[in-house]
C-alpha cells in the first residue's frame, strides 16, 4: 500500500477532497490531507484564489511543503488543480520520491529542473475543454512523453473540479473513472 500526501484545490480541503482521501485510506493506503486553509472553504474558483492571494500564494505553498517534513521518504505526492504546485516540485525535487498524481492541472517540468526524475512514475488527470487546464495540456502532454513511467488521461468535459463530489462541477462518471486509474496506480507503486 502506498503512503500519499494530497494537497487540496484553491477551493480548500472540501468535503469532496475528504471523501476522496477517504476512499483511498478505505482501499488500504496511508493519506495525509493537510489543510492549507487553515479551515477555509470557498464556493468558488474565485473566492478561493482571493482567499490565497490575501494570504499569499508562497507562503501557503510553503506551509505545504513543510507537511511533508515531519513524514519519511517514499510519499507519493498528489495534488488538486493548485495542490499540484506544491505535489508536482516536490515529486520532482524531494528525494525517495515514490510517484506523483496530478490531478486537473499539470506544470511544465522545467519549472523545478531539468527533467522529471525517471524513477518517478505519474499519472495527469484533466478534462478536455476545461479552461483552466488547457493552459496545461501541452506541459502535460510533455511529460507524459518525456517521461519513463507516465499517463496522462484527457476526460471529455469541461468541468475544471470534476473528480469533488462538494462542488456542481462534480462529474460522477469521470470521477469513478479517475479513482479507478489513481487506485491502480497506487497499487502499482
């Protein structure tokens, strides 16, 4: 079973990012969920970015990261649409890393180096016609092929949070589909 530290949306540590952290601890992984937000939750895209622009933006990234000071090595990281800014650098750059999920959004590798580590395999999730992660695709069709051990999974939609069933932008189909690739994943690691 895999170890997992998920990072929340810009939403915060939803209900929907519980319950998905919560079935994940039900298949037999380990999940860390911090909350970044310090208890806040928004109803939107947008309150939630003003709420981490207000709060500042490296400040919450680094409080972030500094959650996976206090776990060991072999941490699977994973991250919700801006999760994955704090996921994505530390899949790349902390060592003993054990993969990566990058869930709605993905940045370009070079971001955090030079290339993605090869002994680092992740898995992309986001959905075709979301406005927020088009900005992203072509970063995650990079790594997906530049990487040795990499999927990437394009979803018809367009709904940016699909896989957090809290929000109207939930998508039960899509998510069932998703958890069913992350819990493969996880196994495989």
């Amino acid at each position: 079973m895999a170890e997992v530290l998920l990072y929340h949306h810009i939403q915060g540590l939803t209900e929907g990012v519980r319950e998905f952290a919560d079935e994940l601890r039900q298949a037999g992984h380990t999940v860390h969920a911090p909350d970044l937000f310090d208890g806040h939750t928004f109803a939107s895209i947008e309150e939630g970015f003003g709420y981490a622009e207000r709060a500042g933006f490296d400040a919450i990234r680094t409080r972030g990261a500094a959650a996976a000071d206090d776990l060991g090595p072999g941490l699977v990281y994973a991250g919700f649409s801006f999760g994955v800014t704090i996921a994505q650098r530390l899949a790349q750059t902390r060592p003993g890393a054990r993969g990566a999920l990058l869930l709605y959004s993905c940045l370009p590798v070079t971001e955090f180096g030079d290339a993605w580590p090869p002994d680092v395999p992740v898995q992309i999730h986001g959905k075709q016609d979301d406005e927020f992660f088009d900005e992203d695709l072509p970063a995650a069709r990079e790594l997906a092929a530049s990487a040795a051990a990499a999927e990437l999974f394009v979803y018809p939609g367009h709904q940016h949070l699909f896989a957090d069933s809290s929000l109207d932008a939930f998508d039960p189909e899509a998510s069932a589909l998703l958890k069913d690739r992350v819990q493969a994943f996880l196994a495989s690691v």
